[in-house]
C-alpha cells in the first residue's frame, strides 16, 4: 500500500514539473527549435542532434509535413471544385503581395494564310508582295510552303509533285509584308523559276527554314522576349460560429461545430473555385471599410488562348451531335501547333457539353474507363494527337454555361498563395463581444495559366 502511494505522488510530482517547465525545455512551444539542434548537410538534408520530432521536422525543413488542415481540405468533396483540387496537389508559390507578376511567352506561329489572291500568274518583275494575314512571321531568307499549290517543272507547263516553295528576299520598307521570289514557280525572263503562279485567298501558307546565301555570315535576329502579366491574389475568408447554449443542447442529430467547419471548408473552396474560373481582375475601394483597397482575382476561363466549336447543330432536332472526324479535328487543334504544350490535358465541361461527348459510339472514340488523378475521377478519350481526362464540373452548368468547358494544360496551371489557408481561433467570449466558438478559415490566393495557346475554351455548336 505504502509502495502503491509512493508512486502516485512521484507520477503527481511528474505531472507538476511539466506543468511548471521544471522538466526543462520539454514543454517548448511549437516551431520554436534551438538552432544547434539542426546541422545543414554539405550535399543537401539535415541533422538533428537531438532526435526527429514533428515539430522540429517541420521547422528544420519547411514543407517537410502537409499540414493537418490541408489535408483535410483536399479530401472535402473534390468533385465539386476540380479546379482549387488540382492547384493544390502543385507546390504552390509564396508571394509577397496582393498583386503578382508572371511573365508568359509563346513561340512563334509557323502557319498563316493568304490574305490577297494572286488573281494571275506573275508575269513581270524579279519579287512579289505576298499579301499575308500574319507579316509577322516572316523574316529575310525565311522559305514558305504554299499548301496545296504545286510548283511547276518544264518552264511552268507541268505541275511538280512537291508543293510550291517560296524564298522571303525582303520587308517591304511600308507594309511589312514579306516579299518573295518561288524557289520551283514558273520561269522568269532570266531563265529562272522566281514568278508566282496564281494562288487563291486563304491558301495555307506555312513557314519553314532560312536559306542563306554562301557568303552570309548572319541572319535576321530571333528573339521572343516574355512579357509580364499581372494577377491579383484574393483575400477568402469565412468565419464560423457557435454559440455556447447551441452547443450544449440536446440534438437529434449529431452536427457539432466540427461538421460546422467542414460544410464552411466546402463552402469556401466552391465560391473560390468560382472565382478562380470566371473572376474578373481589379482593385477597387470599400467606402465603408475606411477605403481600403480590395483586390479581385482574374479567373483562369479568361486567360486561354483559343476557342474551339464542337460538333454539329441539328435545326431540325435542336441537338448537336459529335463524329469520330470532328473529335479527331478538336483533337488536332488542342495538340497540333507551336506553344501547345503537353500531350495529356485536361477537360473540364458542363452537362451538355459532357453529354455530346458522352454519346460518341465509336468503339475508338468513345469514352474509356476512369482515370484517378488528384483524388479526381476522370473519363478519357485518347487520340493520336494527345489524350484529353475529362469530367463534369457542376458550376458551369450553374454559371449558365452547360454547353461550355475549359480544356486545360495542368502543367500550366500555377497557384500563388499570399498567404496559405490558415485557421484561426477567435476569443470572443474572452473579448465579451459574443458567447460563442468562433473560427475563421482564409486563404489569399490566386491561379494563373502560363503558355495560352496550351489552353483552350470549348463550346458546343448551336444555331
């Protein structure tokens, strides 16, 4: 008896000096780790001379742990807000301000058209101004590939099996536009083949490479420079509370401020990935909050760099239906070109959009087996171009767009955070301004997509 007292006082004097700190630096807040506990390794790690902790883990190596709340938030109905989902499973990007720059650059086009037809064949002069949609493009030396229009052998009198070829000589000094002479055209008054033959409006006009001169020893200077764009990150907050009487009544439901919080997570990343999608940029004053400045993100629908029509409208049934061609062709415009990046993109459509798709019967073409990426369910449809995951995304269809969708380039899509989701315990039975439990969940945050050409709006053909 006197052995079982004497250890339920040694236990209470253990307890004791916890409480007081007298067991030493045990109770040490978190985060707060004495620097000679952490050793950087010469070739990358570190050492930690007194033993891993979690909570020396994450202050030796940040982002070594997800915190408990992130993980929570990617698991909350991610159907629903595809979007913020994937933006988060990517190492998002510290910012040091509401306004963040970026900078974007495409690669230079390789195909234009032929805006003014050469009506008749060339039958004077030693160059022609080609009359383009792009000027541009071209530059000296450059040679172009007139689509579709044969070059001419025995003087001009039989077509050659190759396309017609053109050689870029100059830039007129007062349209820009590239002046140029056939490489395989018919024959000039010089005996060579330089004349043009008559080319219809709209021949595709493709650009290839320079061919320089023997004694050249340069050519004309190539350089893309990136431009800067701005975004503006979004200050998201929600606040939830429960008052202390609510939480001590008798329920017939369980629904405790825990499932508060949760519905309020899911809340919160629905109306952000609205406004991640269709947001529109700008900074404004709130006369009524001391006009302070609030800043608005732009949404990444408005920042793709080209638009694609599906399928074929039926005026008769009202119905747009989609053909093994057609999917083949859109196919084609995501995955084809300079600037497009990737082979796998992802599609995010309205019900009907989703449903035209859904219906191809093509054994080839139709929808194959889900895909799970991201903790996201997706169907996908492969073509030789590339392959498109692709799913429903119920806001289109509440934003009035059904018919509509973003295809998207994921390696493109970047997340900048100001300040990362962070929850916050407010004492306001402490402060005597309410009786209740009161958090507030925020995040300052916005997306943007780089390469637009990579990205692309879809919609349905209709009348």
């Amino acid at each position: 008896m006197k052995k079982s007292l004497l250890l339920l006082v040694n236990l209470l004097l253990v307890v004791l000096a916890f409480a007081t700190g007298a067991a030493g630096n045990v109770l040490m807040a978190e985060g707060i780790v004495p620097d000679a506990d952490v050793t950087p390794l010469p070739d990358g790690g570190v050492t930690v001379k007194s033993g891993l902790t979690e909570a020396i883990g994450r202050s030796a190596v940040d982002g070594l742990y997800l915190s408990e709340i992130d993980q929570r938030i990617t698991k909350i109905r991610p159907m629903s807000t595809p979007v913020d989902q994937i933006s988060r499973y990517a190492k998002a990007m510290e910012s040091k301000s509401f306004e963040v720059k970026y900078y974007t650059v495409s690669s230079k086009p390789i195909k234009t058209t032929l805006k003014t037809a050469i009506a008749a064949a060339q039958s004077s002069g030693t160059t022609y101004e080609l009359g383009v949609n792009d000027e541009s493009m071209f530059d000296v030396d450059d040679t172009i590939r007139v689509v579709g229009v044969k070059g001419k052998v025995d003087g001009g009198a039989t077509n050659a099996d190759e396309d017609l070829v053109l050689h870029v000589v100059g830039l007129s000094d007062t349209s820009g536009l590239p002046t140029v002479r056939a490489v395989n055209g018919l024959t000039a008054t010089n005996g060579e083949p330089t004349w043009l033959p008559d080319i219809p409006a709209g021949t595709v006009l493709v650009r290839m490479g320079k061919a320089c001169a023997e004694i050249d020893a340069q050519a004309a200077v190539f350089s893309n420079v990136p431009t800067p764009e701005t975004q503006y990150c979004q200050n998201f907050m929600i606040q939830v509370e429960e008052s202390t009487f609510n939480k001590i009544a008798v329920k017939e439901v369980n629904w405790s401020f825990s499932d508060l919080e949760e519905d309020a997570i899911y809340d919160m990343r629905l109306v952000q990935e609205n406004s991640f999608l269709f947001g529109a940029k700008g900074k404004i004053t709130n006369p009524k909050k001391s006009n302070q400045p609030v800043y608005f993100t732009g949404g990444i629908w408005w920042m793709a760099g080209k638009d694609i029509t599906a399928g074929t409208y039926d005026a008769t049934s009202g119905a747009t239906t989609m053909t093994d061609d057609q999917l083949v062709d859109i196919a084609k415009d995501l995955f084809v070109g300079s600037g497009v990046g990737n082979k796998r993109k992802v599609g995010l459509f309205g019900s009907d959009l989703m449903a035209v798709f859904s219906k191809i019967k093509s054994e080839r073409f139709k929808l194959k087996e889900s895909v799970e990426v991201w903790n996201l369910k997706f169907k996908s449809f492969d073509t030789d171009f590339g392959e498109v995951l692709v799913m429903h995304h119920e806001l289109f269809d509440q934003n009035g767009m059904s018919d509509q969708g973003l295809i998207m380039d994921p390696s493109f899509l970047t997340k900048r955070t100001f300040i990362s989701w962070t929850r916050s315990v407010l004492e306001l039975k402490k402060a005597g301004v309410r009786n209740t439990d009161a958090v507030v969940l925020q995040e300052v945050a916005c997306l943007y997509l780089r390469y637009p050409k990579a990205h692309a709006r879809i919609k349905l053909a209709s009348a």
